[in-house]
C-alpha cells in the first residue's frame, strides 16, 4: 500500500494543499494551512485510511468533501485489492471530523452516499469532538447506526459496544 494518494488522486485537494504534506512541512517550517470553508487532507496510516477535515461540511462545501471521499474510498479499495493479504477484501477509510465546527444534512448526505456506494468493499468510520455540534448531528440523525462513530482515531482499535466492525451497520437501539 502506497503510504497516501497524491492529490492527482483525491478531488478538492489541490497540489499547494498537498505540497506541504508531501515534503512534510513549506518553507517556514510548517505545513501550510489550507485556505477555504472546508479544509482536507488524505493520508494512510497503519491499514488505514484517513480523510481529516477541518472548517464546515455543508450544502457549499458537499461536492468538494464528496470528490476526496469518493477518491480516497476509490484509492483505498484498489489498494485492498492488491494487498499481500488476500482476505483483505474490505479497505478502511476514516473520516477526522474532529475540526469541523458546522456539518449540515448536505455533509450527512456526502457521508452517507460514500458508505452506501462503497459499503461492500469499504468501510467507513467517523471520528469526532465529544458534544461538539458534528456529533450531535450525527448522534441526532441516528447515522451513528449505520458507521461506526469515535473520539479518537485509537478507540478504532477497540472492540466497538455495538459488536459491529469498523464501518458496519450497528444494530438497532432498543
């Protein structure tokens, strides 16, 4: 598995958002911040996949969050798929919304178009800031039943309450 898609591969990153991360920091010392309302940066770590988001998920920023989550699931599929390890059928993708102050239903739906359109050969996780608006959202909508949804990327590695792996439909709360 490549270490992470370059942003010929991932829509709505340009190569200024990836130069920094490519050689590790710009000129200052320092990864350069990203300007706009929604601010993203793909990488793999581990197995996985990770899609961090920083800034608002909504109706103006959808398209921009669906082309790099549509690109990273397409990137992390073809890399599960060529694996050494050929029950690795299933790539794990995790979206980091940890700094998104604002999702809206237009960043649910985003979410949920990329776990329903990849959900054979995809996971999707969400990670987000314990009562921060996003997991409100998440929490309000019941979207936490059909992804698994944490505080931090380590609890992925932690059985989930619901019995569900990564990504999988959580049963039904009573």
């Amino acid at each position: 598995m490549q270490d992470r898609p370059g942003p010929a591969d991932i829509p709505g990153m340009s190569d200024e958002e990836d130069a920094g991360e490519r050689d590790g920091c710009a000129a200052g010392g320092e990864p350069p911040e990203p300007e706009g309302p929604l601010r993203l940066r793909a990488f793999g770590h581990a197995g996985r996949w990770f899609l961090e988001a920083r800034g608002e998920a909504d109706v103006a920023t959808a398209d921009q969050l669906r082309g790099a989550l549509e690109g990273l699931c397409a990137e992390a599929e073809a890399a599960a798929a060529f694996s050494a390890a050929p029950a690795a059928v299933t790539a794990s993708v995790v979206v980091d919304l940890r700094g998104v102050e604002f999702l809206d239903s237009a960043g649910l739906a985003v979410l949920m178009e990329a776990r329903r359109r990849f959900r054979n050969t995809c996971a999707v996780a969400l990670v987000v800031t314990e009562g921060g608006q996003p997991e409100r959202a998440v929490n309000v909508t019941h979207f936490d039943r059909f992804v698994r949804v944490v505080h931090s990327p380590g609890d992925l590695d932690r059985e989930d309450p619901g019995g569900a792996a990564m990504g999988a439909a959580h049963p039904p709360r009573g």
